[in-house]
C-alpha cells in the first residue's frame, strides 16, 4: 500500500504541470488516500460523487497511463467517494466479526467468477456494443435496468467474459454481495444429486440465498424436464425479490428447444441481446488488447502481421487470441523476427485448407469480374486498375467481395486478379463491404443480384 501511496504523490506532481491550475486544484489535488489494492486496481479515494464522474469521464485514462510507467503488471486506478469507503469499511468490521479476516478473500471468489473478466479488459465493437452497454448498466444497477439480462451467441464470442464482468464488478463495489457463476449443466448434475439424496434444503441455500445469479449456456436445460420446473421455480423467487439474473445462450430465447415455454417466455421479460462476430477492425484491437495483456512490449509484433492474423481467423474470438499466442511462442521460441511469412508458417496446421476444386478456375474469376464491371457500367480493365474514383473503387471492392464469398480465396491470392494488390487492400475492401450490406438495403440487395448473376445459388 505504501508503494502505491507514493507512486500516487509522483503522479500528482506529473498532474500538477499537465493540467489546468483550476482542474488540478478541484479534482486532483484533493485526492490524497490509497484507499486498498485489490486484484491490480489502485482505489483513490475522492471527497464526493461529482468529482468522481468527473475524474472517470475526463481524466481516468490519463492517470492509468501515469500508473502503467510505475508498475510491471497491469494495474488500473478506481475512483471511489469517501462515503463509498466508509461503508465497506464498517461492512467489513461488521464480516470480520462473524468470519476471520483470512476468509474474505475465499467468500469473494465464492462465486467461481474469473477475477480477468472486467470490464476494462473486454473490448467493444459494433459486434457486442449492445451487448457491453446493458451489462455494465445491469452492473450498475442490479435488479432493476434489465433483469434477466439474456445474452446469446455463438461459441467464443464473449458472453461469459461479459457476463462474469457484471459480478466481478458488482463484487468490485460491495464485497458482501452474494453473486454466484454457474455452467448450466453443473446446475442440472447439482440438482439430479441432491434430488435423489433429498437434500432439497441445501439446494435452496445455495441457489436462492444469492444477489446475482450468472447462468451460462442456458440451452443445456432441454430436455431436462425436472430440472427446468426447479430451474423456473428458482428464476420466480429470485425476480420476485428483484436478484439479478443473466443467462447465457447459443441462440435466442425464442430458438430454444425442448425447454417448456412458460421457462423461455420469462427469459424476454428483461433484455435481450445477442454478440455476432467481430468485423475486421474489431478483431485487430481484440488483438492489439490481448498483446498489451501478453508482453509489455505492445510494438513487439508489427501491424501487418496483427492484420494477418485478423484476417484469417474470423470465426471467434477464442482462436484468434490462440493464434496470437502461436505466433509469438514460435518466433520467441525459435528467435526469428515477427513477420507476415513467420506467422503463415507458425499458423499452417491450424489454416483450415480451402477445397480447391471450387475455384481454381480463372474463367470463374474472370467471370465475376465481367459481371460486376457490366453491371456497374465501367470496363473490366478498369475494374482491377489502380484508379482511385468512387466510380471504380466501390464496384472493385464489391467484386473482392464477392470472389471472397463465393469462392473463399486467400486474400493474397484476390490481390493477384486485382494487379497484385496487398492482402491487407483486398481485407479491408471486403470488411467495408460486409459494413455496407449491415448498413444500406440497396447495397445489399444489388450485392444479392450479383451473386446469382455470378452463378450462387
């Protein structure tokens, strides 16, 4: 505590000359307590609620940049107000009365949260921003923004980091929050064997006696008929006395199978929200995040190998943090420099091979590009020229597109019928379109005349 004491008294200094005089003297200066040190978050401690907002909106990331200079692991500052600390403070003497000190830490992972899922360690894109946006609301305010907060979408996407982000933040503000993580099928093993050992009693002290419930892959309740009634049982009681809940799923409430209707009519009572997968730009600072996390060296490996690997593995967000990590275990491990080529040889076996016998027929390409330039009335010279007009760029970048759709080339391999263009030219003109089709009906309706002009069903 008092390392981070005086790394706080330097970093005022440093404030001191980069703010404004008035700023410094209303919102830094007052700001003297180290209040703890708990799970890499500093806690300041400030005099009221409006200082605290403003420090959070205007000048927190500011501070953490400060902080990140002092300390080797990744520690971020919180802001708390003085009233905040006096209460845990007496909550504390009064849980220490009941319970030895040693047992706070064991009653704060009582939850089986991941203390690495916060907030400020998921990152946001248009994939997930609904999604971010209710559960740090839900956070806020459990129990009465959004309850169930119901969270779907497919494996790897995120919705557990999110979901345990709204306990560990509800921790975060008051320890003594009774906040429990639950993999459905765990609920449903838990339930079969206390069930058939009668022991109902300690079934219900540990589902219902809780403040927030975390539910992961609710879709594994079907066809557990007896498990799903305790399960809407337990989701009754706990709405009733407004605890929060969120649930997980692989898809929407409505898409659920063999779980009885009364159960999944409830899940829509709250919020629904669903993570689709990240887009190009997005992946990249999924990226960029997970190698600040990995190595404080955050220029160790180059944008173009960052985007290669972002281009290629597009599915979840699991296997391109596993790509990363086999990049940079092989070229650490065998001392080579972090390049496109190196990462292509370190990520062969995990590159799904693309069946060839679907394009390798130039006709095929060359057809696609003579439906494109006919329809958008330039020449097909131009098509794959180097001109820069909107009159060519947008109907280039739709035929990259499309040979990427229909035919799933390489991006290197779409840069060659384009006068070789950069695989990084080809991936971005394919993200912008994929953007265009989510964003303007008419683009996505002439890129739907273009794929049956060009042969897909």
């Amino acid at each position: 505590m008092e390392k981070f004491t005086q790394i706080w008294e330097e970093i005022k200094i440093k404030l001191e000359e980069d703010l404004d005089n008035q700023v410094f003297a209303e919102l830094i200066n007052p700001v003297e307590t180290v209040f703890k040190v708990v799970n890499n978050y500093v806690y300041l401690v400030v005099p009221n609620d409006f200082v605290k907002k403003r420090i959070e909106l205007l000048y927190l990331n500011k501070l953490n940049r400060y902080l990140s200079s002092y300390v080797e692991e990744t520690h971020k500052f919180k802001i708390i107000t003085i009233e905040q600390a006096e209460k845990e403070l007496q909550d504390k003497k009064d849980f220490v009365i009941n319970e030895p000190e040693s047992d706070i830490n064991s009653k704060y992972l009582k939850g089986n949260l991941n203390l690495s899922y916060s907030f400020d360690s998921f990152v946001v894109g248009n994939s997930n921003r609904l999604a971010y946006t209710s559960a740090t609301k839900v956070a806020d305010q459990p129990g009465i923004v959004a309850n169930p907060l119901y969270i779907f979408g497919d494996v790897g996407l995120g919705k557990t980091h999110l979901m345990q982000c709204v306990g560990n933040y509800i921790l975060e503000g008051d320890i003594n929050k009774k906040v429990l993580y639950i993999k459905t099928d765990q609920f449903v093993e838990e339930y079969v064997r206390l069930a058939s050992k009668r022991k109902f009693d300690e079934f219900n002290e540990k589902y219902r006696d809780v403040d927030v419930l975390l539910v992961d892959d609710i879709q594994f309740l079907a066809k557990k008929d007896k498990s799903q009634l305790e399960f809407f049982k337990l989701f009754e009681h706990l709405h009733g006395q407004q605890k929060q809940i969120v649930i997980t799923s692989d898809r929407s409430a409505s898409d659920l199978k063999d779980i009885m209707s009364r159960l999944t009519s409830r899940f829509e009572w709250g919020v629904t929200v669903d993570i689709n997968r990240p887009d190009l730009e997005h992946r990249i600072k999924i990226l960029e995040k997970k190698l600040t996390a990995e190595t404080s060296d955050k220029d160790l490996i180059p944008k173009d190998v960052i985007e290669y690997i972002a281009s290629v593995f597009d599915n979840n967000v699991r296997e391109l943090e596993g790509a990363l990590k086999r990049v940079m275990f092989y070229c650490t491990a065998f001392n080579i420099d972090f390049t496109v080529k190196n990462a292509e040889i370190a990520l062969h076996s995990l590159i799904k091979p693309k069946s060839t016998d679907k394009y390798m027929n130039n006709d095929k390409i060359n057809n696609v590009l003579s439906v494109v330039s006919d329809y958008y009335r330039i020449s097909t010279a131009d098509l794959v020229s180097k001109k820069r007009t909107r009159k060519h760029v947008f109907p280039r970048q739709v035929a990259m597109y499309l040979i990427k759709q229909i035919y799933d080339l390489p991006y290197k391999k779409i840069g060659t019928f384009f006068n070789n263009r950069d695989h990084s030219t080809v991936m971005h003109s394919v993200e912008k379109i994929n953007n265009e089709i989510q964003m303007d009906i008419n683009v996505k309706k002439d890129v739907e005349k273009l794929k049956i002009k060009c042969g897909e069903n």
